[in-house]
C-alpha cells in the first residue's frame, strides 16, 4: 500500500507507520536512482597541477565493457584489453544505525563495484538485528535475492558485510551465482591498482590470507594417497591411509607461499627504512598526506608540488605511496608522502600487509588529515581514519591538521560544523585552489625547526655546508667576510657538529 492510499482510508491527522522493509526499499531505490556513484557524470576532474596523467590512461585501456561474453567464437570480436563487465546484485543487512547510516553503506559499496569493474543491476537491504548465522539473510530472504538475480541475469552477488565460509558456501548454493563479500572485493580493487613490486607483493599476502580459511574442498575424490590397499602391492610405506588431500595440499601450498612473500616484504623494508633514515639524517622535516578512500589526497599533492600523481574520481585510485620534495616559503626543505586511502571496516589483512608502508604516517612530523567536506557522513570517515592509526604503532602520536577539502562541493552548514567538532583544522579545495595559501602557511608553521643556535665562519671552500644550512636551517644573519662565510644560525645537532668542526679546522 503505497502513502496515497494510506492517507485516502486514515485521517488526515494520523502519521503513517511505514514498515522496516518499506524504508529499506526506499534506500535500495535511491541508490540505484544515482547510478556511477564512484564517477561523478563528468567523469574525474583534473588540472593544470596533475600534469599528463599517464599512468590514467595505462589504467583506462583496461576498462570492462559490456556485450562481452566469456566464450567467443572470433577472438576479432573483442577490442584489445577489455575484460567482461560484471553484473552485480547488492545485498546488505540493517542492523543498527539510521536509514541514512545504511544508505551511505550501501552507496559505498556499489562505488567499490563499479571501481572493481562491475556494473550494478539491482541491490536488496534486510532489516534484522544480526545476520543469520546459516545464509546470512535467512532463507525466506535468500530465495527472494536467488529471484532477483536470475530476473536481472546478474553473475555476482555482493554483501555488504564480512561473510563466514559457511555462509558463503550457503549463499551460493542458493542463488547459483558467485558470492563475494565486502573483503575480498576490496582486495580484488587492491589487486587492480598495485603497480609497484612492494605493493604487489603487500596485496598478494593479504588475498592469500583471506584465502586460506575459505578453500572449498570435495570429499575423498580429491585425495592425493591411496589408501588401504589401494595403493598396490609396490606403493610400500606411507601410502596408505586417508593421505593428504587436495584442500590440505593447497593449504600447505598457500602457507609456503606466504611465507615467501612475508620474507620478501621484509627484505624491502631496509630499503624504505634507509630513505626514512637518510631524510632524519639530513633533518628533513616530512609530512604525510592520509584519509579516507577518494578524500582528494593525491590531487592535493599535485596542488602543493606539481607532483603529477595519478587522480581519479574512484576509490582506492593510490596504493604505492608518493613522496614529493616541497618548501616553505621561508626556504626550508621537506617531504611530502601520499599514502593509500582508507575506508571503513578496512580488512584486517589489508593493515598488516601494508603495515610497513603506512609506517610513512607513524614517521611523518606533522599529518595532513584530508576529508571530503561534501561527503554524506565526513564524521563517520574521520572515525574509520583514526580507527587504523589506531593500530600503526606511534601514528595517534604525530600532531595532526584536518584538512576539510572539496570546499567548493561542500554545503556552509557542514562546513561549520566540521570546523565547530575538529579545532585544529583548515578548509581547501584542491581543485580550485581555495584555501591552499594558508594550508602552506599553516605547515611552515607546524614543521619543527632547528634547535641549535650556531654563529660560525665557513671557508668558501665549504659552500656545500652554506647550501644545506639554506635548505634545512633558520638563518639569523649570513656576511661575507675575507675569510669566508659568517652565519647566525639555528640548525639540527648534526649540522651544527659540522659547521662547528668546518670552522675550527679553518682558523
């Protein structure tokens, strides 16, 4: 019964109750009514600050297209580099929260979809207080949802949520069709947009420990031992019994490949530690750039150092972290590092394989918080943000600047409330330009400065010495004299340990 012939048979006066399921419809209608939630209609905004954007159109040739089935009778029929697009049916479950808390859920995860390479045909939201512990939606649910796709001819179901392997197992044998839950497509999005080996590697041990409690085996078919008898009179000992089977063999496989991989990370950890090492050597301040998934990062970092980095109006569009050099305007050298997105409800597996990579944020000297001001729920992003700094041993420790970016998409009201709930932050467009001045000056201002007053007399054969006290100290006062170069100046300990000796080897 829809709201008019509600209000026709009930007194004008009389509110209507509106049921859980009939509100969920409505949530489902909404977010299927404004299609290309991870692409604005314009597709991604760019300027003059992100260069050529190569790397772009390495990523768009691999775009999935439609009308491509998966068995060709000419290979002719296919444009080179184009995948099948998947049709995807979402699911989700409401348990506690607002509607607009479940809307913002399941607007996110068809924006994880359609960056994986899906397009969305149709989604179902349930009310309940948990998820059924057998299909996660219950029986009656699943059905219905086995009638959705096969109505809309969808190959995937998508659930907003972590699945059991059990429960997975359930759905699938109910709706005939591939189940994959919230998990492991970001980590299938992650597997798209690693480039480096590091990366490759970080999102290769991640799938693999999701992987492992979830292999599905079939019985004694897939035993790799004869048992009893079986084996022949020749097979001797060891071949008897259940043996290993298949699945078990997978495992070990899986564990010995992990392993590998875990040794690789490690042994590319030094390299990332010495560069680390050699910048606090050289007292280089560093700031690092994070937040939630499609905040506007990397296109900040173009704004502040012309870095040319890959934008893209998707999620997780930046896995291999970018370290820019940039300066104040007073002179001072220091570094500038995006870092992957993150989002709500992160895997797990995802914070440990990228454990040494988001140590960029624990190193850093001051962090740049970016939230997208024009989002739905920015409250609930800053919380997932800070829920995994959370786990990154000294990140909660380094001084922090919200950076409120897309001020030009963001409404007044949710500005000011923002600003009202975080003291210490700034509002920037990164694409127009907007408030990127005082971002400049608000980091010179925060980065430490020397703290070792030195007033010496160089050589001018120590030019070098003069060079970096310009790029990494505060200079009181520099005169040139007969003899050479006299400085006032506050520099770090290990400078001035030079400039001290440079100078007392010259007298």
């Amino acid at each position: 019964m829809d709201d008019a012939q509600h209000t026709a048979s009930e007194p004008q006066d009389t509110p209507v109750t509106r049921s859980p399921q009939e509100v969920a419809d409505d949530v489902v209608a909404r977010v299927l009514a404004r299609a290309g939630t991870a692409l604005h209609a314009g597709g991604t905004m760019h300027t003059a600050y992100d260069g050529d954007q190569l790397e772009l159109e390495e990523r768009t040739s691999l775009r999935r297209v439609a009308g491509l089935g998966t068995e060709l009778e000419d290979v002719t029929e296919v444009e080179y580099r184009q995948l099948r697009l998947e049709k995807v049916v979402l699911i989700g479950v409401w348990g506690s929260g607002t509607a607009q808390d479940a809307e913002v859920s399941l607007r996110e995860l068809a924006a994880l979809a359609e960056t994986a390479g899906s397009q969305v045909l149709d989604a179902l939201l349930q009310r309940r207080r948990t998820p059924d512990p057998g299909t996660y939606l219950g029986s009656g649910k699943a059905a219905e949802l086995a009638g959705v796709v096969a109505a809309v001819g969808a190959d995937t179901v998508v659930v907003d949520g972590d699945l059991a392997p059990s429960q997975r197992r359930a759905l699938e044998d109910i709706v005939r069709v591939k189940v994959i839950d919230r998990t492991a497509l970001i980590l299938d999005i992650f597997a798209q947009h690693a480039k480096s080996r590091e990366g490759k590697a970080q999102v290769e041990l991640a799938q693999l420990e999701y992987l492992l409690p979830r292999l599905r085996g079939w019985g004694e078919s897939m035993s790799r031992q004869a048992g009893g008898q079986v084996g022949g009179a020749g097979a001797g000992m060891g071949s008897r019994g259940p043996g290993e089977t298949k699945i078990e063999l997978d495992r070990r496989r899986i564990r010995n490949r992990m392993a590998k991989l875990r040794r690789e990370i490690a042994a590319m950890e030094p390299a990332r530690a010495t560069k680390r090492a050699n910048r606090r050597r050289n007292a280089i301040p560093s700031v690092a750039i994070a937040g939630y998934t499609n905040a506007g990062k990397s296109s900040l970092l173009n704004r502040l150092t012309n870095a040319g980095v890959l934008v893209e109006n998707a999620l997780f569009a930046t896995l291999d972290p970018t370290v820019r050099r940039a300066q104040t305007s007073d002179g001072r050298i220091y570094t500038l590092a995006d870092t992957v997105g993150f989002v709500r409800a992160l895997p797990h597996q995802l914070v440990e394989a990228f454990r040494s990579t988001l140590e960029e944020v624990a190193d850093a000297d001051l962090l740049l918080h970016v939230v997208d001001a024009s989002h739905p729920d920015p409250e609930g992003q800053i919380a997932a943000v800070r829920h995994v700094f959370a786990d990154i041993p000294g990140a909660m420790d380094v001084p922090e600047v919200i950076v409120l970016n897309k001020a030009d998409l963001a409404t007044p009201e949710t500005i000011a409330r923002l600003r009202s709930r975080e003291v210490h932050s700034i509002v920037v467009s990164a694409r127009t330009g907007e408030g990127v001045e005082e971002l400049l000056e608000l980091i010179a201002d925060q980065l430490p400065r020397p703290g070792v007053e030195v007033a010496v007399v160089l050589p001018y054969s120590r030019g070098d010495l003069v060079s970096r006290v310009h790029e990494h100290g505060d200079i009181a006062s520099e005169e040139h004299l007969e003899d050479g170069t006299a400085l006032r100046a506050r520099v770090d300990a290990g400078l001035a340990a030079e400039l001290v000796a440079a100078a007392v080897r010259s007298a």
